[in-house]
C-alpha cells in the first residue's frame, strides 16, 4: 500500500495521499507533514458519509470518486474496496492528470489485496 501511495504522490500537483477506513482511522498515509494525518482521515470521512447519505436519497449508487476545490488546494477522494484513497493536491494541479493516477492507484491497490 504504501509503495501505491509513493507513486502516486511523484505526480506534479499531488502534495500528499492516505488510505483511510470508513470510520475514519489512517490506514497507510503519506501525506506532507503540514497535514495531520488523524485530522485529515476524519475530515475526509465525515465528507464521504454526508456525500454516502446524500446518493443514497437520490437513489444513486455510492460515489467512486469525488473532487473538491478550495481556494488552497484540492482534495480527492476515491473508493477503492479497502478503504477510501485520499489525495491532497496544490490548487494548480491538473485534475485530468490526477484522476487518471488515481484510477491507476485505485486498481493497483484493489490487486494488492
């Protein structure tokens, strides 16, 4: 897992990248060290299960993957069977280029268990 992580985060614009369970707790993180892993795994969590509850009322099928825009950055955030995958990315960053890697990351990890 953490050998997925690394190689995602050489992609230009990707600052950091975790696999973090549906109740939040860290699986395997590398994230920059101005992030807090702990914070950064229940934050994204939280936004899953609102986003979970929300398809479930329209009568969806859960996300696969969903992209957030902030002023600062971009967060990322994708299922993967084993967890969600969370990549955190610099406001220029190319959204193209980092949902392909992370579709890449999302099956080399589903391969690894």
């Amino acid at each position: 897992m953490y050998k997925v992580l690394e190689e995602l985060n050489k992609t230009s614009g990707i600052t950091g990248s975790m696999l973090v369970a549906a109740d939040g707790i860290v699986i395997a993180s590398d994230l920059d060290s101005s992030n807090e892993e702990e914070t950064v795994g229940a934050l994204a969590s939280s936004i899953a299960a609102v986003i979970r509850k929300s398809m479930d009322k329209l009568g969806r099928e859960h996300f696969s993957q969903v992209t957030i825009e902030a002023e600062r950055g971009k967060m990322f955030l994708a299922e993967t069977g084993v967890g969600m995958l969370v990549v955190t990315a610099e406001q220029q960053a190319n959204i193209g280029l980092v949902r392909l890697e992370i579709n890449q990351a999302v099956s080399r990890l589903q391969q690894v268990n």
